[in-house]
C-alpha cells in the first residue's frame, strides 16, 4: 500500500490533488487546519482509498510540524506533497513580526522539516512534490513576505533535488500563476477570478508528472492562464 502526504488539504490545490490521487491501494494522509473543511474532504475519500487520516495541526509552529510527523508514524511515505501555504499582502512597511514568522514557519520551515524528517526513508521511485507559485521567480508589489518565502523554498529544493537524485527521489517544483482558490477571499481587493486556472488543472498536472516512470522527471512545471500572469 502506498502512503500519500498531502499538507493543505482542506481546500483548494491540496483537496483537488488528494481527489485526483485516491485510490484503492493508496493511504490520504491529509493535513489541514481547518477542521469541518478537511472532514469533509476526508469523508468524501473514503470509499476510494484504502484509509484516509486526518492531520490537524497548526504548521506555523514548531510543535504543530512534530505533533504532525509523529502522528504519520514511522512507516516511510511514498509521496509527500507540500502544499500548504499563507500568503500576506501587504506595502513591506507594515509586515508585523508576527506575520513575517508565520511565513516563514508555513512556508519555509514545515517543507524543510517534513522532507529531512521523511526523505531518508522513502524508497527508489518515491516522489516530492512542492506547490510553489510564479512568485517564486517573479516579485510583486504587495507580495514581499509571501515572494520572499517562495524565492527562499526554490532555492532550498533544488539543493535538496540534487541531494537526493541518487537516491532515486523526484523532486517535482510546480509553479502556478494564479489559481481560483479561496485565498482570494481572505485578501483585500478586486481579482478576477473568471481568469485564474483551476486548482484541478494544477492537480492534473501534478498527477501527470507522477504518472511517469520512476526514471524519467519532470522536475519544474509552470502553469499559466492564457489571459497572463495575474
């Protein structure tokens, strides 16, 4: 039986990559924190995998990152897909300590801790796959905290890729440019997002780029609306 990680899973890009991967031979271990959100996603899953477990636990925090990896227990994992991520949009000027930490627990420091905890004991043939953004190599206005935690993953990763491609590991940067999902809601302003690809077309993407032989990678994928990068 394999066993899939999936952090962010409640919603969005996480939740539809979780939909696309079930299968009866495989274990969901979904993370979320959103608790009624990530029930349902589970709850839908059921009768499609194997087993599905949910992982409630707060990644801004240290202990929220361990609390989770002791939960999945000691069996290696065959994926892990790190996915969850905050975004704060805002002039630099007014970036709180606070905010500028939750970044960088959420979207820098859970990936590296998740991937030095499970990488040595995922077998040949196993994947990473880490849910970046084009904010990974471009800046935008307003987007510092959020640019300068997707800048700093990329950096980190394809450091770890070269670590590990002896081993056999992928390691699989996806870089989407703006996705209709409900962090839109939770930020000020008009988006248009009628324009935004879908967290279904990144989650086929993802899907696509494990479907290939273990010996072949696609390592960097970027995905874009025809309308342009938003």
């Amino acid at each position: 039986m394999k066993r899939y990680l999936i952090t962010g899973a409640s919603r969005g890009i996480g939740r539809a990559i979780a939909e696309n991967l079930a299968a009866n031979d495989v274990q969901l271990l979904l993370h979320g924190r959103d608790t009624v959100a990530l029930a349902e996603v589970c709850d839908s899953l059921n009768d499609r995998c194997a087993r599905v477990v949910r992982l409630i636990h707060d990644l801004a925090l240290p202990s929220g990152i361990s609390d989770l990896i002791d939960q999945v227990g000691k069996n290696p994992v065959d994926l892990l897909v790190n996915n969850a991520g905050i975004a704060i949009v805002k002039p630099f000027c007014e970036i709180t300590p606070v905010e500028w930490k939750q970044t960088v627990g959420v979207n820098i420091t859970a990936p590296f801790m998740l991937m030095q905890h499970f990488s040595p004991h995922m077998p040949p043939g196993s994947s990473i796959v880490n849910i970046l953004s084009i904010a990974a190599k471009t800046g935008f206005a307003n987007w510092s905290a959020y640019c300068m935690s997707k800048f700093a993953l990329e950096g980190f990763l394809q450091c770890v890729r070269e670590e590990l491609r002896d081993r056999k590991i992928r390691v699989i940067n996806v870089y989407p440019a703006a996705t209709d999902t409900d962090i839109w809601t939770q930020i000020e302003g008009r988006w248009p997002r009628e324009k935004m690809i879908s967290p279904h077309e990144v989650a086929s993407a993802v899907a696509y780029a494990l479907s290939r032989p273990t010996d072949v990678a696609l390592e960097n994928i970027t995905l874009s609306s025809l309308t342009g990068n938003l």
